[in-house]
C-alpha cells in the first residue's frame, strides 16, 4: 500500500513541475500557452509574453533529419520582409537580336538544282541497295544493278543539262559585255570631243569677258546695255564653266563603268571556260559510269552462273548399247 501511494506522489509532482516548465515557455503559435490539465483542474498561465505583430512572424525551416524543415523547427520571431514596400525585381534584360541571315545565293537555273538534288538522292537510295547486294548470287540482282545504273546516268545528265544551260548564260553575258565595252568606248569619245569642244567654248567666253572688262572696266560702264552685255558675258561664262564640270564628271564616270564593263567581260570568259570543262567532265563520266555498272552486271551474271548445277554425266556404256541394241545382236 505504501509503495503504491509513493509512486502516486512521484507522478503528481512530474506532472505539476511540466506544467510550471510549460507556463514559463512561450507557445510556437505566437500566442497564450494552452492550458495544462493535471487531473481535473486546469493550470492556466497569465504571465506568457503577448504575441509578436503579424507582419514580423515568419518561417525559418531548418534542416530536420530528412533534409527538410518541420513544424517543430519553425521560428516565427524572425522578422518577414515588407514585400509590398519592396522594390521590384528589375525587368529582364532583352534577348540579343538574332544573328542577320546570309542571303541565299542567287542561280540561274532552279529547277535544274532541283532536278539534280532529286536525282542525287534517288541514285543514293539505289546505290545502298546496291551495296547491300553482296558477292552471291541475288534473284533480284539483275533489277538492283539496272535501277543503280539507270538513276545515276540520268543524274550525270542532270548535272550535263545545268552545265548546258550554264554555258548559254555565260556565253550572253560575255556578249553583252563586249557590246557594253563598245559602246562605252564609243560614249567616251563622243564625251572627249565634247569636253574639247565646251573647253573651247568657254576660252573664247573668258577672251571676251576679259576683253569686255579692260575696255569699260566697273568704273566706265554707264549706260543699261553695257551693262547688260557685261552681265550676259558673265551668265554665259558660269554656265559653259557648270558644263565643262558636268562634262568632265560625265567622262570619268564613263572611265569607271567601262572598267567594271571589262571586268564583268573576264569574268563572263573565266566561268565560261570553267563550265565548258565541267561539261566535258560529265561526257566522260557517262561513259565511265556505264561501263562500270556494266561491269558489276557481269561479275553477278558469272556468280550467279557458277552456282548452276553442272549436268549430270551418263553412267551407261554407249558401246555396248549400240551392240546390244543393234537389229543383228543376239
């Protein structure tokens, strides 16, 4: 009995010294601890400090065995930031522009590019076919061969059509050119001749204007029409001088275009060469694809032949049967 009463007294006093350890320490919430109950009386605390303001509450996880925060690790005494009051975020910086696109280069023949592009592509697909043929003997080698052969003749004639094609380009071009260099020969003569000829224009304006000023000179002119003669002389030499200078203008000019006009010529007569050995080069490819392809056909025609059974050999001796079968044999 006395143990049993002991014990009692032992847990009583636990339990009255957790409520005083409780009344002392602030509650998590921010707010009054809750009351703590031993039996049927609750023990109330008065004396927790009042919570703290709203706007200073906050959530400071720590790093709980997991790795993450828990309601137990919260410390609600730190202070928020005012993130009405804050300043905002700086806007984004802007994307760089995109890099400027290289202007595709412009040819004179599209659909030749794309019938050869097409042509190209279809004798690749024929000749993986090809390849994957082998050395043996294939019911449908004959087809593979023929179809790699067939789509790459008519793609060396693609390339043969453009080259053609090409040729006639160039060949106007230089044309044009030399006719371009002929008349710009003949505009920089006509030009010179002018120039001469203004230049001469304006050296017997100036002789007359001189001549003018050393008879009346500005203090003897009196009268209206001397006057007037003199400033006729005057007009007359700044306007054959404004077409000297629009003459000698329009002269170099001619220079420069005659020169980008000798140019264009050259180049027109370089790619012409140029094109004309690339055509030459796929007559010649023609004949070399032929005859390589034809070659692949013979070497599967002789695999194909070698696996032929050989014929079967008699095993009868014709001697005897010419005997035996003879009308006079016994």
């Amino acid at each position: 009995m006395s143990n049993k009463y002991s014990i009692a007294v032992v847990v009583t006093g636990v339990a009255v010294a957790a409520g005083m350890w409780a009344q002392n320490k602030p509650s998590p919430f921010g707010e009054a601890p809750a009351a703590v109950t031993t039996g049927s009386s609750p023990v109330n605390s008065d004396s927790a400090p009042p919570p703290p303001p709203a706007e200073t509450r906050a959530l400071s996880y720590s790093n709980g065995p997991s790795g993450y925060g828990s309601n137990n690790d919260r410390n609600y005494n730190a202070p928020v930031p005012d993130y009405q009051s804050a300043p905002p975020p700086p806007p984004p910086a802007a994307a760089p522009p995109p890099p400027p696109i290289a202007a595709a280069s412009r040819d004179p023949f599209p659909e030749d590019v794309v019938a050869i592009n097409q042509a190209d592509l279809a004798w690749r697909s024929a000749q993986n076919r090809l390849e994957e043929l082998g050395a043996g003997c294939n019911p449908s080698g004959t087809q593979i061969i023929d179809q790699a052969r067939d789509t790459k003749l008519k793609s060396v004639a693609n390339y043969a059509k453009y080259y053609q094609d090409s040729v006639g380009y160039w060949t106007k071009s230089r044309d044009s050119s030399g006719e371009a260099e002929l008349s710009s020969r003949t505009d920089s003569a006509e030009l010179q001749a002018h120039v001469n000829q203004l230049q001469l224009e304006l050296q017997s304006v100036n002789r007359r204007k001189a001549d003018l000023d050393r008879t009346f000179g500005e203090n003897h002119v009196d009268n209206n029409e001397e006057k007037a003669a003199l400033q006729d002389l005057t007009r007359i030499q700044n306007n054959k001088q404004e077409q000297l200078e629009k003459a000698r203008a329009a002269l170099e000019q001619n220079k420069a275009g005659h020169a980008w006009v000798m140019k264009r010529k050259e180049y027109a007569r370089v790619r012409l060469a140029e094109i004309n050995d690339l055509l030459q080069s796929t007559r010649t490819e023609l004949y070399l694809y032929q005859q390589l392809y034809n070659a692949i056909l013979y070497r599967h025609s002789l695999s194909c032949d070698r696996e032929i059974a050989r014929p079967l050999e008699t095993t009868s001796d014709w001697r005897q049967d010419l005997k035996r079968l003879s009308p006079g044999a016994e």
